[in-house]
C-alpha cells in the first residue's frame, strides 16, 4: 500500500541514517486573514473548522457577540488567506437578519468550539459529522450532507455536563474519531 505520513516523529520510521531532521520555523501573515466586520460578530475566536476540498477551503468558525455569546459561522476561500462570508439567509443575526453566514441557529443550536469532520463513510445524509459543546449540556454530535444544513443526531450529549474544550477529529488510516 502506497501511504502518506507527516514525520513529526520517529514514530513509523523502521531505520535512519546519515539524515538530520530540520524543522523549519512558520511565518506569520503580516495581517489577519480573518476579520469580525459584520455587525452580528463582536470578536472573532475562529474555535473552529478549515478543510480543503477540491481547490476551495471551507471554514466553520466562531465569534462571540455580546448579545447571544458564541455565534457558528461560515466562510469559503480559493487561497486560504482572501476569505468570503456568503448569505447563508438560514437564521436571524442580532439585527433580526437572515442575510448573514450563520450555519447553525444560535437559539437552538449553538455550538462553542465546534469540530467539523469530512465523514462521507457514514452514507445517508452524514457527509458532515460536527461534535461541539452546548453550555451547560455537553459535547453534542449533528449531521449534514452539505456542512451547512446540520440535523442533530440526538437531544442527549455524547459526552455529558458542560467541560471545557474538545477538539475532534476523524481519523481515516485507523477509522476512529479521535
């Protein structure tokens, strides 16, 4: 079989020699690539979600606003630093608006530190799987077929009572969700 691996270690690594490992420092952008520069956003906390599909990046982000605490967000990019915030038009914005990028309804369903996973292997409308805490409730799991219009999977949480933070992804070598 013919696989990938990222070599942060030397974990799958049998024999080495004559090599130096060499980690090259990241560089910062010289200004945000993300801005809170609509009215229902307050601070910005992108808590959330970047994948690459095709040649467009798609992000599942966060704000928290004064008035509803953390809203769920879209936006989509062709380079992943010029990001759009498309009309979704699906809920209503503090102002009473539908013409925002909201994903999820914040009376409802309101996620804070949302996971968005690839999951086509599920089939039936479960392209999407989010895993998010819902205050004072727990880490709750819904499903989309688009990653814009999600169906909760069940009223009880998966992981119960209100923790901290969650971070989840899914993991397609050893197919388990980690």
């Amino acid at each position: 079989m013919n696989e990938s691996a990222l070599f942060l270690d030397d974990h799958d690594i049998a024999a080495s020699s004559g090599l130096t490992r060499v980690i090259h420092p990241g560089r910062k952008h010289p200004k945000p690539v993300m801005l809170a520069d609509r009215p229902w956003e307050h601070m910005l906390l992108i808590g959330g979600t970047v994948l690459k599909e095709g040649e467009l990046y798609r992000m599942w982000y966060e704000s928290y606003s004064k008035a509803t605490q953390y809203i769920n967000l879209y936006a989509e990019s062709d380079d992943g630093i010029h990001w759009r915030k498309p009309v979704l038009g699906r809920y209503r914005d503090l102002k009473g608006s539908y013409e925002n990028n909201l994903f999820l309804d914040p009376e409802v369903m309101n996620h804070d530190n949302s996971s968005v996973m690839k999951t086509p292997h599920m089939g039936n409308g479960r392209d999407y799987t989010l895993i998010g805490c819902r205050r004072r409730s727990g880490h709750h799991i819904c499903f989309s077929e688009d990653g814009l219009r999600w169906t909760d999977w069940s009223s009880e949480p998966v992981i119960p009572v209100y923790g901290d933070i969650g971070w989840y992804t899914y993991d397609d070598r050893d197919r388990l969700f980690r």
